[in-house]
C-alpha cells in the first residue's frame, strides 16, 4: 500500500473507532507530533533568540492554500476536507503531490452546538467523579480522534500542513502564558482536564500540553494572513515569534472577541508582516480568521479585510489560489 493509502486507512480507522484513543498509542502519536514540531525549518517557521520554533509560518508563496475553520470535534471535516477535489486530484494526493498547502485554525477540541446535551450528561458524570462517563467518552472520542487525524496529517505532511494554536487548544484548562480557562455549556475545560489526569495520567497530560504550546500562531502566505482570531492589535513578526515571552500575543491572535480588536489593527498587521515579496495588491489582501461563529458562508469585519470562516452548522473550507485573486463568493467552498 501506497504511504497515502496507509494514511487514508489509519484515518479511517481513527473515525470507525468507537472510543477515545488507547493511552500508548495516543502517547506515541503526540511524540511523533511533538518532536516534529520541534525542528519545523527555520526558513518556513523562524525560531525565536532562545531557540524554540517561533509562532510565524511563512507559507509557500507559489502554492495554493486551503484554510479550514475551526474543526471542534469534526472528523468528518478532516476527511471530507482530504476528499475535496480542487483540481483533478483530490487533497491528500496533492499534499502527497507538495501541489497544495492546508492552514487549520486551531480548536481541535470540544464539540460545539450539535453537542450540547452530551455535554449536559457529561457534566453529571463529571460531579459524579467520573464513576460512570459514558457521554465524556463519547465526547473525547471525537475530540481526540480529530486531533490524532491533525497530528498524523502534521508528522505525514510537515511542510504543507499546519494547524495554528486556538483558545480551545488548553488541555490544562489553565490561566496564563496567554490562555483561558474555558466553558460554555458546562466546564468543558475543566471536565476534560480532569478526564485525563484520570483515565490517562499526568504524564500525557503533560505531553500534550507542551505539543499545544508548540503550535504555531500565524501563517503568512501571499497577500494573506491566517490566525484563530482577529488580531487585538498589531503585532510585530519579532513578538509573534518570540511569543513565548509575549503572553499578550498568544491571548491576542486566539481570544479576540467580535469589536474587542483595535481600531486598524487587521490592516496594520498586513501592512506589518507583508513584505514586498507577499504583499499582493492592496484591494486583494485578506486576513483570515474562524473563533467567532458566523451564520452564512462567512463574515467580514475591518472594512472586509478580515474574513470570518466559522459556521459550525456547515464543512466549508477556503481555497485560496495562487494564480488568481480570492473571491469570498467563488472561493469558500462547502464539502460533501
């Protein structure tokens, strides 16, 4: 079998599974990930003065790139996200091909809306202490079996697949170096900390902890850039990849909230990380985001420069070409 065709299986069998992740195989996947995370090349992913890969990506400017929003939970938004068909083949072949580059925008975890009730019973199992967990398990099956798929799609396609830090990206569910606790039906956040340290332990708990923090923050392409949120302000490339010693970076590219930015702030980081070579013609530039829901395809805020992805009622994904200008209308395409 061909090294997709493994990789189409292994998928596959991450989505036919009907329980969370067994603890060994797990482990071995979020090393496999982490260790490729640590050496990402410097000259796609700068590192920062202390060494560490800092939190800017630049992508290949002469590519073609898919933005997926927020998956949330969403296996089937992973591999209806590898089926899709841009061109003749379909994107696990042109990653396969190095024809096409996908930029994920982070929140892995934590089923949203279509949730809500396994949520709910989840929540009594977790006061109950978790003697019975039947709804949690349900749950972190597809939480964990959508980020096993992104961490094996990372360790297959290291340089043409990237998955940016969100705010749901905190598996501690702690307070600092940027993050937030979280909850929003019930306490998520805390719910799912506590499911781990449990039934797997503080060894992976940890591991997987330091796989989030080594997430990238921002991709830069040609006339584009992509993070979780709206940025709160303007950023300077030398923070955003020093962002380790910049807590307000992290906080500020995955928690903005709608109308919490500053004035100018979208454009200013165009400006700002945009150079000669990426910048594009100054009507065709685009910062591209997910975090808030949006009720259609997609949102616009900073005068249309900064568009919003995230529909959690719909697979969609955006393509950006690299022959052509994007057309929010042409180009945000809904997936089988």
């Amino acid at each position: 079998m061909s090294d997709n065709g493994q990789l189409r299986s292994t998928l596959q069998a991450i989505y036919r599974r009907q329980r969370p992740p067994e603890l060994r195989s797990f482990s071995r996947v979020i090393g496999r990930a982490s260790a490729v995370l640590s050496r990402e090349p410097v000259d796609s992913r700068p590192a920062a003065p202390s060494g560490y890969p800092g939190g800017l990506v630049y992508l290949y400017p002469e590519l073609p790139t898919l933005i997926v929003p927020d998956l949330h939970a969403r296996m089937p938004l992973v591999l209806a996200l590898l089926g899709y068909k841009p061109g003749g083949l379909d994107v696990l072949a042109l990653l396969g091909e190095k024809q096409i580059q996908v930029v994920a925008v982070g929140d892995g975890v934590h089923a949203e809306g279509r949730a809500m009730r396994r949520w709910l019973a989840a929540f009594d199992e977790f006061q109950g202490g978790y003697r019975q967990h039947r709804a949690i398990d349900a749950e972190l099956r597809e939480s964990f079996g959508t980020m096993e798929m992104v961490m094996e799609l990372k360790c297959a396609f290291p340089r043409y697949f990237h998955f940016l830090k969100g705010n749901h990206d905190n598996i501690t569910n702690e307070e600092g170096e940027g993050n937030l606790p979280f909850g929003k039906f019930v306490a998520e956040g805390e719910m799912v900390e506590r499911y781990v340290r449990k039934f797997y332990g503080p060894e992976l708990l940890n591991s997987y902890s330091r796989l989030e923090k080594q997430l990238p923050l921002l991709a830069a392409g040609r006339g584009f850039l992509i993070s979780h949120a709206e940025p709160r302000a303007i950023f300077p490339a030398t923070h955003i990849i020093d962002y380790r010693r910049h807590p307000e970076v992290v906080a500020g590219l995955t928690w903005t909230d709608n109308g919490a930015a500053v004035d100018g702030s979208v454009v200013g980081m165009l400006d700002a990380l945009l150079g000669d070579e990426r910048s594009g013609a100054v009507d065709d530039r685009y910062y591209f985001g997910g975090h808030r829901p949006v009720s259609g395809r997609w949102g616009e805020r900073a005068g249309g420069s900064y568009i919003q992805l995230h529909n959690p009622e719909r697979m969609q994904v955006a393509f950006v070409p690299n022959d052509r200008p994007f057309e929010p209308e042409r180009d945000i395409v809904r997936l089988d």
